[in-house]
C-alpha cells in the first residue's frame, strides 16, 4: 500500500517535516546579532516609504501575486539548513537538480514544435528544425485531429491542417515521418488527453512495427492528460471524467508494460497555466492528477518504484523571472517528498521531477511582435536556472498564426544562444544559495501543497474537475487577470505601458498550404475503399467490449490502428461505451 | 440603450481555446446584455441557434487559424437566412490584421483582434446594434 489511510498529503508530509535534520546552516548568535544589524540599517539607512513598502506584490499576466521583502538577507530564511533544504545536486532532496552535472552532462533538449497542413508539409518542417539543431521533435496535431475527428467529417470542415498537423490513420504517421529513423530521435506526441493518446499512440507504434523497430527502442513522450480533456479544452463532446482518467490509466499501464523507454504522461502544467491561472495552481492541479494516477498505478499492482521514473511533468515559464525560477525547484523538492514520503519509493529515480516546458504564449502579444523574442527569452532563460530537463520557445508571432519558419528557427536559436553563449550552463543551479531564490522557493512549495490539500480536502481531482471546482477558479482568475491589463495594474509594454504611436514594419504571417482537406478527404476514400472493412468492423467491436468489460484498452487500439481504423471511428467507439458527460459550459 | 441587447457567443467550429470568449461573455453580461453561450458549434449551427434565439448579435471566437474558411461560411450562412441585416456578427480570436481586414470586407460587422478591450468591445456592439436597430 503506497499511502497511509486517511492522511491528507500534507499531513504526512507535516509530519515528517518534524523530523528534520537538525543541521542549521546559521548559528542562532550569528543570526540574533545580524537581525540587530538589520533593525538598525532598516531605521537608518532605508527611507520611510521603503520601510512602510518593504514588502509589494508584483502583478504579471500568470502571476502568483507573491509578495517580495526589498531587499533579502540571512533573515528572511533563519533555519536554512543545506543539507534539508537542498543538497547536492543529484541527491535528495533533489532541490538543485535531478543530476549531480546537470547540463555539463546532458544539456536540455531542444524540442521545438512542429505541425501544420498535411503530414508532408510537417515532415519538411521537422527536417528543417533537425537540420538546425533540434535535438528533439514535438509533434502538433490540428484542432479536428486533436478533438477526433476525420478530416472528412462535417465538423472538421475548414479546419483541416490548420495549426497543427492532420492525420487520420497510420498512412499518415508513414508520410509524417518519411526518412526520419524512428530509433534515433526523442519523439514528443502532443496527444493532449487520453482518449487521443488512445487513439494517435497507437498508430505511432504500429509505424514502429511496419518498419521494423522494436518499440523498446521507441523514446519519446506523450502528453496524455485529462486535465487538458476535461477542464481546459472547448469541446463539442467529452466523455465521462471517470472513464478519461481509466483510459489515462490504461494509456500509462500500457506504454510502462510495452514501451520501456516511453514518458507516458506529461502532467499540465503548461495548457492549464495558459488557460488561466498563477504558476502555483497550475503545479498543484498536475501534482493532484499525479498522485491520483499514480495511487491507481499501485491499485493496478505496480510497485511505485515500477511506475513513478517515467512519469513527467510540463510547465508553462512565464514573465516573473525569479518566481519561474523558484517554482521549478520548489516543486521538483516537493515531488521528491510525495514519491519518498508518502509513496514511500525506494528508487531515487523514481523521485525525480522531469519537467517539459513551453514558454508562455498568452504573454505574448500582438503589438510591436518583436519584443516576444526578449520576452520568451526570460522565459527560458529562468527555465535553465530552474534545472528543465526539455524546451520549446514560442515565437514571435504567436499572437498572428503558426511561426513561420524564420520564426520558429528564431526560437531555436533562443535556446541555443543560451546554451552555447550565456555560459549559464557551466554552472549547477547557479542561484542556489540566493537569499531571494530560497527564500521564494520556500514561500511557493508551501503555497502548492496548500492549494494540493484543498484539492484533497474537496474529495480529490476527478471530484473537484467533475464538481467544476477547478472551472471556477479558473474562470475567476482570467477574469481578474483580464480586468488588471486593462486596469493597467498589470503592465504589458507597448500596450498599456510605454505606449507610443510607432508603427513598426509589419512581419510575414504564416500561410497556410492549399488543398490539404480536399487532399486528405482523397486518400481518406481510398484508405476505406482499399482496407479490409470486415478485420475494421472486428477491432471496433472489440475496442468497444474492452471499453465496457474494463480491459486496458491499448492493445485493442493498436490493433485498430493495424487493420487501418481511422481516428474518428475510434473516438465513435469511445463514446458509444461511455457515453457523453454532460458538461456544464460555466460562465 | 433601452432595449437589452441579445447575444449569442460560440466556438467557431472545433477551437479548443476558451479562455477569451468565456472573459468577453461575462464582460458582456455585467455590461447589461443578455448572453448565450453555446461552446462549440459549426457555422450553419450557430445561424440556426441565433434564429431560434433572435440573437442582436452573433460573436464568434476563432484562434485556430480557422477564421476566414469558417468566417466565410457563417457569413454565407446568415445571408441565406437573411438575417444580416438585423443580425450584427462579430469575430475575436487570433489572427493578423491583414486577415482582420478581410474579414469586415467579407460581411463582420466587428472584428477584435488580441489585445481588444472590454470597453472597444462593448461599445462597439452597443454603436452597432443600435445602427441596425435605430428604434
């Protein structure tokens, strides 16, 4: 049993809290005898209205509303013990990093997305990302394929290939990746919710097979998450939150049994955050999902130091430069103390918080374009002190369509300046020890876990997704968010704040290629003129028994994608077993 | 404005972001006006819905690129209904102003695009319905 009865999270991890090492980094004469100091430098040297605003809450789009102390010392973190608190790198409690050399040994991967028109057009793209020094792909779906339906199907109409890449079955994975070798790249699916990663992983793996690689060679990740199925994603139709967290499940059971190297989730994270919400909840929702999942995994029979390696989490760095960073430490400790304490894992990997990010795209804005390439650069700058494992920067022109090519090259470029050029990476979690960072970085691991109890406190994730909890702050924060740009308490340069009537030259917007849909709806009537439509009947059928009977659906799915079924016809056989959620669209 | 004034928000076709239309309804709704927000529905739906409704004004949010085919066809749509004349539409989302542009020359009676504020927004259908409707 991974959990003991009963217990909230925070209760076991408060208990344990009481035996901490006892190992003070600052001796109480030294510490009693600066705060002396402190006063008087406070009484003297600082002036009234500092002292009176020693503290102020900066305001961000996505901001935590954290306050910050003027200056930071000692003082503002009395008991800092190193050895509790941080570690060494590689060692828990994991705070500098999950490896002893960080970059020096492995750097981030740059894993710039890549998806629009036809799987060709994204082939070609993908190519041009390698060929400039990509070091993982990214794979993005277009809105029809990622809600499940054909590019033939009346609701698609219009949307084929339209920011992201269609594909309905596997003769469109064989096109995507036509001379890219499948067992020398690190694939990222972007299947956001399970029911497509159901549906898309599965033809993934049979293009493995048809080319003959086994798929314990397969590295790669999907996203796979509900949060992203069933909160923050507009849809025409859902299925059951109970259902999407089995298939979740069985998605993860699945990959762990058959896919060794495989990251079977990517907890949001990144899509909740933009959706609308402060980098705190945004961890405590995917830290909610995560341990949920991984309390079924151990219902499942798998052993926590079976299931928790490959787990991974995706976050969205925005425009506070130090919270970013404070945040990715705070939450990789407090991921280690939920695996160790109250998971009671014994495999350090297992403990590790492996992080994707994307830089925020809703900070980005329409005016005056080019300051989103200094914007994103902070963003991943701060995602590089916070020790991410993988980044995508988003472009430029995130407020006007796709990234052009130049745009997207652009944004690899940020990432490879910072690697090769800012010589950030030569250093391990060069802003351990910061009065300021730790300090911070306390302040929001104590703030996640607060939100995570009330969450549990609520009944749990799937309770508070399925009551509309979740929604509802939500929607009250983009609100209020909306309201202080507008307000201005919230400054956006060049749009409420150093405005000027400079009109700068205007950029190239992406086009997107002519003839995709007419060109997919062709080969869709070809595929299901030429299939053996009798082995297609015979899958869907049994992917809907599976469905109602509570097998792991997967291998049903894989075989589905074998005989050529299309993804809209899996999704069909989805809702046919579970039926619809009536969902409450919230206001 | 004496009459309370009808609208009707959606997803145009399959977009899965939410996040803007959900902020302009509510925007919209302590502004006075009377809101129906139907999440995700194709063009000929949402003219449907709008009749059914006797919507003012029909908004459409579009951040998948999706705006000008789908654009075309609620345009298209509404004319065959021939409810342009009583009916204000109205288009948000992401795109370029080049395709803004396109758009209030294709039939949009507003086009907002990132970084449109609460009070162009309802201002601009307050001036717009009470153009289509002088009484």
């Amino acid at each position: 049993m991974g959990k003991e009865q009963g217990k909230r999270i925070k209760e076991i991890l408060q208990e344990r809290a009481r035996n901490r090492k006892n190992t003070p980094l600052y001796s109480t004469k030294t510490v009693d005898g600066l705060r002396q100091k402190f006063n008087e430098w406070k009484e003297t040297k600082v002036s009234e209205k500092d002292q009176k605003d020693w503290n102020v809450t900066p305001r961000t789009i996505l901001g935590s509303s954290i306050s910050r102390e003027l200056l930071y010392t000692p003082l503002s973190n009395p008991n800092f013990d190193y050895e509790e608190d941080l570690g060494f790198s590689g060692e828990e409690p994991f705070t500098r990093g999950i490896h002893p050399n960080m970059y020096r040994g492995r750097e981030f991967t740059m894993r710039q997305l890549a998806g629009f028109g036809s799987p060709e057009d994204t082939n070609q793209r993908m190519k041009f990302l390698l060929e400039n020094g990509a070091t993982g792909l990214s794979l993005l779906f277009d809105i029809p394929t990622i809600q499940m339906y054909d590019s033939d199907d009346p609701f698609s109409a219009g949307q084929v290939g339209m920011s992201g890449v269609c594909v309905d079955s596997v003769d469109d994975w064989h096109l995507l990746f036509k001379d890219i070798a499948l067992d020398e790249i690190t694939l990222s699916i972007v299947t956001h919710f399970p029911s497509n990663t159901a549906i898309l992983l599965p033809m993934y793996l049979v293009l493995a097979e048809e080319r003959g690689i086994s798929w314990d060679k397969l590295r790669g990740s999907v996203q796979n998450d509900m949060t992203m199925e069933e909160l923050v994603r507009s849809g025409p139709e859902y299925i059951p939150p109970r259902d999407c967290f089995r298939v979740q499940c069985d998605n993860i059971e699945f990959l762990r049994k058959n896919v060794p190297q495989w990251n079977f989730i990517t907890l949001n994270g990144y899509n909740l955050r933009e959706y609308g919400t402060s980098g705190v909840t945004e961890m405590a929702v995917a830290l909610a999902n995560g341990t949920e999942t991984l309390k079924e995994q151990l219902n499942r029979g798998f052993d926590i130091d079976e299931i928790a390696d490959r787990l991974a989490f995706f976050w969205a760095p925005a425009n506070d430069f130090f919270e970013e960073i404070a945040r990715l430490r705070a939450v990789r400790r407090l991921w280690y103390k939920l695996i160790k304490y109250v998971f009671n894992a014994k495999r350090e990997r297992s403990m590790w918080m492996r992080c994707h990010v994307q830089t925020s795209g809703v900070s980005l804005i329409q005016q005056e374009p080019l300051n989103n390439v200094v914007r994103s650069a902070y963003h991943a700058l701060a995602s590089v002190l916070g020790g991410a494992q993988s980044l995508h920067v988003d472009s430029y022109d995130e407020a006007y369509s796709v990234p052009t090519e130049e745009a997207s090259l652009l944004s690899l470029r940020t990432q490879q300046i910072v690697q090769a050029e800012t010589q950030v990476t030569q250093v391990v979690d060069p802003l351990g020890g910061s009065f300021y960072v730790e300090a911070l970085t306390n302040e929001i691991e104590k703030r996640i876990l607060d939100e995570l109890d009330e969450i549990e406190k609520a009944g749990g994730y799937i309770e508070a997704l399925e009551q509309g909890n979740l929604q509802k702050k939500i929607v009250g924060y983009f609100s209020d968010e909306q309201r202080a740009i507008e307000e201005g308490e919230i400054k956006v340069v060049a749009y409420n704040t150093y405005k000027s009537s400079y009109e700068p030259p205007p950029i190239n917007v992406f086009e997107y290629p002519e003839g995709v849909e007419e060109q997919q709806k062709a080969k869709l009537a070809d595929l299901k003129a030429k299939r053996d439509n009798k082995k297609v009947k015979a899958a869907l059928d049994a992917l809907r028994e599976a469905c109602k009977n509570g097998d792991n659906i997967l291998p049903y799915s894989v075989q589905c994608a074998r005989v050529r079924c299309t993804e809209g016809e899996l999704f069909k056989v989805f809702k046919e077993a579970f039926g619809i959620w009536n969902r409450t669209i919230l206001m | 404005m004496a009459r309370t004034i009808k609208i009707l928000l959606a997803k145009l076709g399959l977009d899965v972001h939410n996040r803007g239309v959900v902020t302009v309804a509510r925007e919209l709704r302590d502004s006075g006006m009377e809101v129906v927000y139907i999440g995700n529905a194709p063009p000929h739906a949402i003219i449907k819905t709008a009749i059914q409704e006797d919507a003012d004004v029909v908004g459409v949010s579009s951040l998948a690129g999706a705006h000008m085919t789908l654009g075309k066809k609620l345009i298209e749509a509404a004319n065959k209904e021939k409810i342009k004349d009583r009916t204000c539409f109205l288009m948000g989302g992401v795109f370029s102003p080049a395709d803004a542009k396109k758009m209030s020359e294709m039939g949009f009676d507003g086009v907002f695009m990132p970084g449109s504020t609460k009070e162009e927004i309802v201002s601009s259908v307050c001036e717009m319905v009470s153009k289509k409707h002088p009484e």
